[in-house]
C-alpha cells in the first residue's frame, strides 16, 4: 500500500484592498500639503513670547513633572509680567 500524500497548505498571500491603498494615498497627500503650508517655518528664530513660554518658564523647565501646573494654571508670571495663555 502506498503512503498518503499530505496536503501541504500554503498561506495566503496577504492582498492590499484599495482602502488601505487609498488610506496610504491621503495620508502622502496631506503629509505633503502640510509640509508645504509649514515648512517655510522650519528656518524661523525664537517668536517674542517665546522666552516668557519656554526658555524661562519653570513649569516647562521642569520637564514632565510640570504637565500638572501647565494644564492647570491659567498664567504664568515671569519677571513682574502676567502672561495668560489663549
């Protein structure tokens, strides 16, 4: 008697339905019209209230121990100047 042949099953491919294609295609295309609006910005200096934001405000300077106080105040006071947050 001759032995049984065993099947032998082979994966499927994985197919890419047109939604995930399309999904790849908005998401270039707004990656682009983003990089394309912002970009020029990429070269820019400090604004004017970047120091009294980030450079010398204590919540930022703590680092994650100052998320609290950041989302809790409302203001922060740097040198006599009460700067409130839009």
């Amino acid at each position: 008697m001759a032995p049984a042949k065993k099947e032998v099953v082979k994966p499927k491919a994985k197919k890419t339905t047109p939604t995930q294609t399309g999904n790849k295609v908005w998401f270039i295309i707004l990656f682009a019209f983003t990089f394309i609006i912002y970009g020029n910005t990429l070269q820019n200096e400090y604004a004017l209230d970047d120091g009294i934001v980030i450079t010398n405000n204590d919540f930022v300077q703590s680092g994650f121990a100052g998320i609290k106080d950041i989302l809790t105040y409302d203001s922060v006071t740097v040198r006599r100047f009460l700067y409130m947050k839009i």
